[in-house]
C-alpha cells in the first residue's frame, strides 16, 4: 500500500523504518527541503538502533523522499508523524501544528484518510474535522493514533506492541486503517477519537506520577538501608500493580512528553473549573528532583577544584539527541563554574549536536583522572571508569547503575538507593 509519511524527526523517522519492513508497503516521505536532503545523504536527526540501516536498506526500493507537497494529491492516505514543538516550560502549542496541518490538507486529495500521530491536546481532531467542513469542503475522514514510542527503543516499540489505540470517527474507516495496519500484529482498539486523544494524556501523566512517586520514596527508603531489588519484587506482588510498573529510582522525567500531557491537563482542569492539585504536584517534586545531584555536589569540600567527569549526555543511552536532556542541562550549569568534563562515546562520534561542546569531551584513551564521576548512562565498562579515578574518588550514580562494582573496590559511592 502506497502510504505517505509527513513529519521525519524522531517518531517519522521510526513510523517511515517500521512500515517500510511490512509486505506490499511503499512509504512516501514528505518534510522541508533540508530535512529531505539530509535523509536522501544518509543523515538522520537521531541515530538509534536499526532505523538507519533500514532506512539505508530500503531507500530507493519501497522509501522515497520528497519536499514536494503537491504530490499528496496522488495519496489515500496521509500519516502526520510531526513531533510536537515544547518550550522549555512544557508547554506545546496546537496552533504551530495546525497551521502545519492546514497546509497539508491544502494539497490532499477529497475523500483521504489522515492519520494523525503528532501529539495534541484533547480536541483537536474535532477542530481539523470543522476546518474541513468549513473551509476545505473535501469530506477527509480523520484517525487518531496516538504513539508511545521511546527514545532508544523507538522501532521494537513500534513493531511489537502489544496493543495499538485507534481513534476514528466513524465505523466504516476502519476497512481502510486495517489494510494500513496490515502486519502489525498488536490488538487493535478503536475508540473515538477523542477518547484516543485522552488515552495520551492519561497514559503519560500516570507515567510521571509513578516516576516521581518512586524518587521521593527512595530518600525515606535509602536512609534505612531499604534493598531496591526486594521492595520493588514485594510491592509487585499486589496484583494491581503491573509488572512493568516504575518502581525503581533514578532520574527525573525529562525530555518534555511527560510534561506536556500533564500541561494540558492542567490547562483543560482551567477551562472546567476543576480540582488539580495533585497533577500540578507531580511537575513541582519532578521538579525539585532534577537537582538531586547538584544538591549531592554541594556537600562536597572544596568543590571548585575538583576535576568532574559526567558520564553520559544524550537524552537517553543509545540515541544522539540533546533535545530536552537531563544529563545535559545539568552540564550545562555546572559547566559555569565547576570543572567538567564529558565521557559518552556514542555521543561523541555519531552526534552533530555536540559541536559548540564538543572541547569537553574526553575519549577512552584520555589520561587524566577525576576527583567526581556522576554516571548518567551504562555504555562502558567499570574497568573502563576505574581508568578515570583518583585514588579517593567519589561516584554518584543516580540510577544505581554501578553500585555492586564500587563496593567491591571499596569506592566512596551514592546512588538514590544506596550511599557510603
């Protein structure tokens, strides 16, 4: 089926990869010029796991890119993959993607199927509906399907789900998205479309809940030498709770989706007068948690002379992005008046990000040794750290992913779980 894709950042990109391995599928790519260009050399904006060679593999056979938007005219059915634009508060407007999404339907055919992905508030489907009915007069049917995909594991994701959520309007549209899901073997749940719109919302806001629920459990729990491993195996035995639940500490949500869906929920709570007291909570100990590092640093002596190393930048290990990182706005305000450095290999090589950094990156076969390691990803070796470390050197690793390592070398360590 001849399938057009519009929108190639993260979650096109991963939607154009995923598609393109299921039989009888053509996938069209549209965006801006640039972004076009860089796909047909090869140069995708984020590096993860098997998209790249896939995309390399198919081009040319059943993925093709164009900047040209007359040409949707030739399609039935259209997919908007667009990744929501979120300021540095969290907060995503739907009028940048309408007016995006406006100028698309301008080119569609009558009759299409639009899928749309990109993330929107609750409502917007209905406001796309009107435009059409208003304005554009060419009786499009519109489906919501909303994504949960993640950085890192974008593709698996995408092609194993266990379950897929359809928002869709009418019963009737379903014949033609089936045949677009053909080969997706997830169950399929189709729903309205504003019940599809909701589902994200909720879905992402109980996410952040748990998340930040778990870290502010860990400091009561950590202090009574409470074992991580157990607590979580012993709370999962209530059967009301899954078995994917979060309920391991680490770090603070980030990357702006949580957030985003919270937001909105917040603003919807506004316009209806009600109570959402504990979803603006859930942003204000997030909040207060993403400085859990910087708060361990100050206890240290004679910080300002001590040599810092910060293993692992990008948004999540395995992936080149930046963009609403964690590990990388912490850099960034330490690197004002502390001396950091930077260990993440992955980053280092794959990223074109990294340029105005990139003079605090180190290598493996750097010789200098520090005093701090604060360890953000698991993409090295311990024998590899342990080159890096001073004889009386200290470790945070917030996500307790080395603690086993460190005490067997009898290392100064502190985790969210664990500190000595």
């Amino acid at each position: 089926m001849n399938i057009a894709i519009i929108g190639l950042w993260h979650l096109g990109s991963v939607m154009c990869a995923g598609l393109s391995t299921l039989k009888k599928n053509k996938i069209y790519c549209f965006d801006e010029k640039k972004i076009i260009k860089n796909f047909k050399q090869k140069n995708l904006p984020i590096k993860e796991k098997n998209i790249e060679s896939i995309i390399k593999k198919n081009h040319k056979k059943n993925i093709f890119f164009n900047s040209d938007f007359s040409k949707l005219k030739r399609f039935k059915v259209i997919w908007i993959t667009y990744d929501a634009k979120i300021d540095n508060n969290d907060f995503s407007s739907f009028d940048y993607i309408f007016i995006k999404i406006k100028k698309i339907l301008n080119y569609v055919k009558k009759d299409s199927l639009i899928i749309i992905s990109t993330q929107i508030p609750i409502g917007s489907i209905k406001k796309l509906e009107k435009y059409d009915k208003i304005k554009l007069k060419k009786n499009l049917k519109f489906a919501y399907i909303p994504e949960n995909l993640r950085l890192g594991k974008g593709l698996k994701i995408f092609l194993n789900s266990r379950d897929i959520i359809i928002g869709i309007r009418k019963v009737s549209d379903k014949k033609l998205i089936s045949r677009v899901l053909q080969g997706i073997t997830a169950k399929k749940h189709y729903v309205s479309t504003e019940t599809a719109e909701m589902t994200k919302h909720v879905i992402n806001t109980y996410l952040a809940s748990s998340i930040a629920l778990i870290n502010e459990i860990s400091l009561v729990a950590s202090k009574y030498n409470v074992s991580f491993d157990d607590l979580e195996k012993c709370v999962k035995t209530d059967e009301r709770i899954s078995s994917s639940a979060y309920l391991r500490p680490g770090n603070s949500f980030s990357g702006g989706t949580l957030a985003r869906d919270i937001n909105y929920l917040i603003e919807l709570s506004k316009k209806n007068f009600s109570n959402n007291h504990l979803i603006k909570s859930i942003l204000k100990s997030n909040h207060i948690h993403s400085k859990w590092i910087e708060s361990v640093l100050k206890k240290e002596n004679n910080l300002k002379n001590k040599k810092i190393l910060q293993i692992g930048l990008s948004y999540t290990t395995g992936t080149t992005t930046l963009r609403r990182s964690i590990p990388f706005e912490i850099f960034q305000r330490l690197r004002k008046s502390l001396q950091v450095n930077v260990f993440d290999e992955f980053l280092r090589k794959n990223s074109s990000e990294i340029k105005e950094i990139e003079n605090y990156f180190i290598s493996s076969s750097t010789k200098k040794k520090f005093d701090i390691i604060l360890i953000f990803n698991k993409n090295c070796k311990f024998n590899m750290i342990e080159n890096f470390l001073k004889k009386k050197c200290l470790i945070i690793d917030i996500n307790n992913y080395y603690k086993i390592d460190c005490l067997k070398s009898n290392i100064k360590y502190k985790s969210l779980e664990y500190e000595n």
